[in-house]
C-alpha cells in the first residue's frame, strides 16, 4: 500500500481559494476509484493544539491509493497530475511530496484502518502520523498536557520535521513527523518522560473518543518545506 501526502504553502492572500479548495475537493477525491482514503488537511506549528497554532500558509492532502491497484507507480502519476493536485500547484508557491508505506498502524481514523501494513523491514527514514479524536469534555486537560510533550519532541535527537496537523480548528488533531530512522522514534515514544507520562494519563483519564498512530517507510521525499 502507498500513502502520498502533498504539502502545499500558499500567501496569505490566497487563503480563500484554499478554504474553497478544502470544500470542494473532497467531491473529486471521493469519486476517484483509485483512492482508498483521504483527508484534506490543515496544518499548524503543533505547540499547543489548539486553534492559536493554525498556520493558514500551510495545508496538506494524504491519500492512501487502492491495494487493489496493480500499478501503484501509474496510479502516482495519475494523481500527481490530477485536477485537484494541478488546482492547489497553481496557486500555491511551494509544494512538497512525501510517498510512504505503512509499517504499523494502531487504532482509526473517522472509523476506518486506512493504512494497510505491506512493509516490515525498513532501515531509511521514518514517517509518523498521530491523530485523535479529543472528547470534548477533555479539551482543557489535553491543552495543559501537550506543551511539555512537544517540547520533548522538538529537542529529539533524530527528528527532522514535525508539523500539526487538523481537520478542525478544534478537537480533531494530530501530528506528521519525520525522524532520521526507526530507533531515532522509539527513543521519544518510549523512553521521553514527558511522552510516556501522556500516555499513561491518556489511559486513565480516557482523553481520545478515537486515535490513531502509523509508522511508514518514507520512500520518497520530493521538495521542501520552508515553514514548517
């Protein structure tokens, strides 16, 4: 299985034609037979989670392509050319590619296991993606939470780029990052203080109403990002 995830940054005065975009290309998207799952995505420093940390230069597009194709190499080319990526490329200044394959995929995303697991051994870069469904009555206690947790984050020996990411200004977040390889990640995920407190409080205190947390191959990095 292949995950593409476009990044596109814009200038503040094209913002209304990226909210009509994120309106409209889900039409698009959802008629496309080659594509199993998507989410158009807003994207923010990460620091806080909330909607103070929206960065409206910066948007995104994940799209895992159908297993069931049997070209995944023609169906890149299809999509890399396709009427929604073409529509963000004209009005946007700069755009980056990241093409991945899942390693592991724990929990859902809006009901769903979008990220079927197709590849084991990986000793290249890494691709991480956390998302949550925050309850809402936990909101409050979630904000006071992360700020420790990122700064741990931030100062990870191994991470390259680490950006939030939204489908809603508010409750429905998570995370895209890429560390330099997979013991560079299990260094923060388990041995943080910060982290690993978090999620024993996450367990407790029953913060997510749904969650997700993936691991891929980064197989190819095409651009990059100037505002992260």
């Amino acid at each position: 299985m292949i995950t593409v995830i476009y990044i596109w940054e814009i200038h503040t005065h094209q913002l209304l034609k990226a909210i009509w975009r994120m309106a409209m290309d889900r039409r698009s998207l959802k008629r496309d037979s080659s594509v199993a799952f998507f989410k158009l995505l807003g994207t923010g420093s990460g620091d806080t989670f909330t909607p103070g940390d929206a960065n409206p230069r910066v948007w995104a597009l994940l799209v895992t392509l159908d297993p069931k194709n049997a070209n995944n190499q023609n169906k890149l080319k299809e999509l890399d050319s396709s009427k929604v990526v073409t529509a963000w490329r004209k009005f946007a200044h700069n755009e980056v590619r990241l093409i991945a394959s899942p390693i592991s995929s724990h929990g859902h995303w809006s009901k769903q296991q979008p990220f079927l697991v197709t590849k084991q051994e990986w000793d290249g870069k890494i691709l991480a993606i956390t998302r949550a469904r925050i309850a809402w009555r936990q909101n409050l206690k979630f904000w006071r939470a992360v700020p420790p947790v990122i700064e741990s984050l931030r100062k990870s020996p191994g991470l390259e780029l680490a950006i939030g990411i939204g489908e809603a200004p508010v409750g429905l977040q998570g995370t895209l990052s890429i560390w330099r390889d997979s013991e560079s990640l299990r260094e923060f995920a388990y041995k943080s203080a910060a982290h690993t407190a978090v999620i024993k409080r996450t367990e407790l205190a029953q913060w997510y109403s749904e969650e997700l947390f993936a691991r891929f191959a980064l197989l190819e990095i095409r651009g990059l990002l100037t505002q992260p």
